[in-house]
C-alpha cells in the first residue's frame, strides 16, 4: 500500500511542509520550534567562539579568519547533513515498516475472510495516524485468528485420526495433504469421512474376531499347530493384525483351506469307524473294549485318526488270524445285503467267489469287496427301493380290497360302517398308488439310462414286472368274478336286493330271524388263489371283519401324501380303473 493512501508527506518539499507549519497551528508546532530555537542557540554559542578564536588568532579582518569560517561551515554543514539523513532515513524506514506491516494485515484479513467465507469490518482509515491503523485492522483480525487456529488445530487432530485409522486398515489417508485452514463444510467432509472409517475398523475387526474364533476351534478340533507366519499373526495379539483388505482376503482363504481339510479328515474318519465298526462285528471284539475306545478317540485330530488306523490294522491281524470266521461272517452279511436289494437264484450265482470253499486272504479280500459293493448299490438306490416297498403296501391293500369286494356276505356284515371305510382307502390308493408307479418309472428309466442296463428285481426286470403285475391283476379279476358266480350259484346281492329281501321276513317268526342270522353268521369268504410277484406268502383273502387290512394300515412306515407328482398314469389310466367294486 503507498503512503499516498495514508497521506503521507514523504514525497513533498521539505520547505513547504515547514512553511505549512509555520502557516497552521498543527500539533506539534511549538515542540518543533523549541527544538530550532534550542539548535539555533547551541550552535550561535559555540559559532561565536570559534569566531572569537579565529580573531584572536588571525585577527578580525584576515584571509585566514574567513578562510576558517568558511571551512567551520562546510565541516558544520557536513556533520548536520549526515546526522539529519540518518535521523530521517531511519524515520523513513519506520514508516515503511508500519506500512508493510498494514499491507500484510490487509492481505491477511483478504485471505481469512475467503477461508472463514465472511466479511471482518475495519474503521476508516482517513486522518488516521499509520500505528493506529495497525493496531485497528490487527484487533479486527484477533479473532478471526483465533476461530483459525481453532479449526487448523482440529484440522489436525482429524488428521492425526485419519492416519492412525488407515494404519490400522492399511489405505492411504485422503485428507492429510491440507495445509491450509479450512472451510467448516471441509471439516464436515472430513468427520463423515472418519465416521466412514471408524464403522469400516467396526465392521473388519467383527469379521477378524469371529473369524480369529472359528479358525482357533478349527485348529483345536484338526488338532494342529499354526506354522505359517500369517497363521499365527492371526492368533496373536489382535492390536498387531492389520485390518486390511488383503488380509481379511487372506482369513477367508485360510477359513477355507481349514474347513476343507476339516471336511477330509472328517470323511477320513468317517471312513475308519465305519471299516472300524464292521472289523469289530465281523471279529464280535467285546462291547467294553469298543465303548472304551470310541469314549477316548472323538473328534476328527491327526491324533485320533492316526489311532484310528493303528486300531484297524490291530482288527486287520486279528481278521487274518481267524480268516475262516471271517469269510463266514463276510458271505452272512452279502447274503443279507442280496435279500434286501432283492436279487435273485440268477444274480447270486454271478458272484463265483461267494461259493469259493477256499479260505484264504485272496477270497476275504474279494468278499469284502463285494460286500462294499453291494452295499454301495443299495445306498445308491435307497429311493428306489423304498418306493417299491410303498407300491407293495399299497397294492396288496389294493388286492385284499378287490377280493373282499368280491365277497357277497360282506354286504351282511357291514357293521359300524365298514363299507364306508373300505372307501375311504380305496379312494386313497387310487390317488397315491399312481403317484408312487410315476416317481418309481422315472428312477427306474434314469437308473436304466446312466448304468445302461435294466434294474433287476428277483432276477426280472422290475419295470417289465409292474406291467406284468397289472395284466395278471386284470385278468385275475375277470376270473375271480366268473369262479364266484359257477361256485355261488347265485347272483350276488345289490344292497337294494337286500333290503327287499328283509323286507320279505316276517318279523313274528322267530325261526326265520335266527335262520337269517346264522346265515350271516356262518358265511366263509370264498378264497381264490392269486399269484404275488412281490410277497407270495402273503394271504389271497381275508374276511371282512379281519383285522389283516387294518393292521397293514397301521404298519404303513411311508407318508403318501408327500408324493406331488402328477395324476398322469403313463398308460396304466386303464390299470387304476379296474380297482372298482
């Protein structure tokens, strides 16, 4: 800022500025004539003695005593110039500085009135002495100086929390490079920012924790030790893992490399109390040794498997030093495994080590792997073979029904409404039986398709029996119905019929109601043989009022009503409809 902005007199005429003194009363004017009088004084003092000195010496009138007033002159004039520019130069200098000084409170107050985004009022400067201005732009700023250092010392406290918090999750700071103050939505910004990354540190150190946990337990339950430096920073100290991407990338995969080798060694394990268990059946090892050993080896460990196998190759010792025993036991338990999965003479036969009299280890090893075998064929259609069942359930429910259907004296003993009963299950095996034949031909097609070849079911194929099982059931009924009529020799009675009949009865003879009565009483079903593809001991008939039907009701281990398939009977629609009375 120049001093012409302050009406500075630097830059007029020494002399005008003395005259305008002179013509004014300003402040300060009678100190400053004081001072000329007191100069004048002094130096008219000491001017005249040097004078009376020069006439003393050189007389009045000489050359030399004006030649010595004129060099007291120059010499006087010399020292009071340099004295004088000494005394205004650092006058001048003063000033200068003042107004430096006013001009940076001036760019310092244009600066904080951007940064606080505000105006900061100042007096009028006009008149005003520069010390005064200075002072007055400097209190205005006080405080605007003070709310700065305010918000740069939470600048950088922010800051501070900033780097520690991306320390902790290994980012780069985004807001440390702000060097200068600032604004309060900046601050805003940068709060949120840290709220950001204090939920961010919440939700990484939940996710190490839970994960530190799970993998502990893991470690614990495969009974291992961590050996890679990254396992055991994770079960260290959780102040000196760093909740970096990276790292909680590298939990998972570790979680991962843990659970699956948990999952082997839980299959291995699996696997050996299984070979185990059929070891001690097959040895009969006694039941105490057997809780004793399972009550100290739980678990999955590397211990526990390793005592696991040392126990099945003691089994193993023991299997070959009894191999006859052991053969034997092996062909009892392919024999039950044959009659669970229905093979029949013909399958049987194939297997030519089941009827090898050798007893050698050759003939327990090939037995013992025919065992597995079968084994793993039962397991692998175990839906096959429990929908078989249900179909055989309910089809000799089925045929039971016809026959006592075809019983004239059922009409007779319909007591505590029995016909309304035989209804109510035939309308259920007409609605559950197809439903069951439609799941069992789609496995049996898919089963058909994969192994290419048929599944066999007492050395038939279990498709073309159903179709078999149906003709035979058709036909069957067409016989049963004529043999009942030739043995009968009457027509069989319609309800309505029957109620005439009784209508017929003279209800005062008394003979003729016990006669009636013992009729009822004493009429046997007519037993027509049948043949059975899936159970031929089962009986033909049974009377009506036997408890046969409802014991197969109640025996039942399979809930049809699970079965959601479609009514559609894939060409057997014919085959439902015979099952009518």
């Amino acid at each position: 800022m120049s001093s012409i902005m302050f009406n500075s007199p630097v830059t007029k005429d020494d002399s005008d500025f003395i005259k305008r003194l002179d013509s004014t009363n300003c402040p300060g004017t009678d100190q400053i004539n004081l001072i000329l009088d007191e100069v004048y004084a002094y130096s008219k003092k000491n001017i005249l003695k040097v004078k009376k000195n020069l006439d003393i010496i050189y007389g009045a009138h000489s050359d030399e005593n004006k030649n010595g007033l004129n060099q007291l002159h120059e010499h006087l004039m010399s020292q009071i110039t340099v004295f004088f520019d000494d005394v205004v130069l650092e006058s001048d200098k003063d000033k200068k500085n003042i107004i430096k000084e006013i001009e940076e409170l001036l760019i310092e107050k244009n600066i904080l009135e951007k940064e606080l985004q505000m105006k900061i009022p100042i007096d009028d400067h006009n008149d005003v002495p520069l010390i005064d201005v200075q002072i007055n732009i400097d209190k205005a700023l006080l405080g605007c100086r003070k709310l700065k250092e305010e918000r740069m010392a939470e600048l950088y406290k922010l800051q501070d929390e900033e780097k520690h918090l991306c320390q902790l999750l290994d980012e780069k700071p985004k807001y440390s490079g702000i060097k200068e103050m600032p604004s309060a939505t900046q601050l805003e910004t940068i709060k949120n920012h840290l709220i950001d990354l204090k939920n961010t540190q919440i939700k990484r150190q939940t996710i190490y924790l839970e994960n530190k946990a799970k993998i502990k337990s893991l470690f614990v339950e495969l009974d291992e030790v961590p050996i890679l430096q990254f396992d055991k920073m994770v079960l260290g100290d959780p102040s000196e893992f760093r909740l970096s991407k990276s790292n909680l990338e590298e939990l998972q995969k570790l979680i991962k490399r843990l659970e699956l080798q948990s999952e082997n060694q839980s299959q291995i394990s699996m696997e050996l109390r299984t070979k185990l268990n059929s070891l001690w059946d097959r040895l009969q090892i006694d039941v105490t040794h057997r809780e004793h050993f399972v009550c100290n080896k739980k678990g999955i460990g590397k211990k526990v498997i390793q005592e696991l196998k040392l126990e099945i190759e003691r089994c193993e010792t023991l299997k070959r030093e009894n191999i006859k025993q052991f053969i034997e036991k092996l062909r009892d338990e392919l024999n039950d495994l044959w009659d669970r999965c229905h093979f029949g003479e013909r399958q049987r036969r194939q297997c030519h080590i089941y009827y090898n009299s050798e007893f050698n280890e050759d003939v327990m090893d090939l037995l013992d792997i025919e065992v597995e075998n079968t084994k793993k064929f039962y397991q692998e259609n175990i839906a096959i073979y429990n929908l078989i069942e249900d179909r055989k359930h309910l089809w000799n429910k089925m045929i039971i029904m016809q026959e006592q259907a075809n019983d004239p004296g059922r009409l007779w003993q319909n007591r505590g409404g029995q016909l309304l009963k035989e209804e109510k299950e035939r309308k259920v095996i007409q609605k559950e039986l197809p439903k069951i034949e439609k799941e069992l031909k789609n496995l049996l097609h898919i089963y058909e398709q994969n192994e290419g070849k048929p599944f066999i079911y007492n050395d038939e194929r279990l498709l073309d029996l159903i179709e078999r099982q149906w003709e035979d059931m058709r036909s069957n009924k067409k016989t049963i119905q004529t043999k009942s009529k030739i043995q009968t020799g009457i027509r069989a009675q319609t309800p309505q019929m029957a109620t005439r009949s009784k209508r017929k009865i003279a209800p005062s003879s008394s003979s003729q109601v016990s006669k009636v009565r013992k009729i009822g009483m004493d009429h046997k079903p007519l037993i027509i043989q049948r043949k059975q593809l899936f159970n031929p001991n089962i009986a033909t008939l049974v009377p009506l009022n036997s408890t046969k039907l409802n014991e197969i009701t109640q025996t039942s281990t399979r809930n049809f009503t699970k079965y959601h398939g479609s009514n559609d009977d894939n060409g057997s629609v014919e085959s439902y409809s015979t099952f009518q009375v």
